[in-house]
C-alpha cells in the first residue's frame, strides 16, 4: 500500500529532486554536488516528516490535547 502512495507522489512530480531543482544544480555539471546536496536535503525532509505528523494531528485532533505538554 505504502508503494501506491509514493508512485502517486512521484507521478504528481512532489519528490525531492523536483522540488527543489533549482537548489540541487545539475548532475550532469557537479555529479557529486549534486548527489551530496540531494542527500542531504532528502535527509532533511525525511527527518521533519515526524514532526510534521504531529503538528497535523495538533490540528486535526484538538480534542487530545496533544500541544499540552504537562499531559
């Protein structure tokens, strides 16, 4: 199910390289620039994706109270 999804995301053109291409330069001009940037910069992304979670259940969820934290 989880492979549904991320070919959707990538058919919809939302991946790391897309995104942030004028950022990451050219593979053919820097290859390893450019292999370095985007790994670093996927790093990231990935990295946010738990807080971004949360903050988003903060939001759909105010009844749980979960920005509370003496809970």
């Amino acid at each position: 199910m989880l492979r549904v999804h991320a070919n959707e995301f990538r058919s919809a053109g939302l991946t790391v390289q897309n995104l942030f291409s004028s950022w990451l330069g050219s593979e053919d001009v820097g290859f390893i620039q450019y292999h370095v940037r985007r790994t670093s910069i996927t790093l990231l992304v990935h990295s946010a994706l738990p807080l971004g979670y949360y903050l988003g259940m903060c939001i759909a969820a105010p009844e749980k109270n979960l920005g509370s934290i003496h809970q």
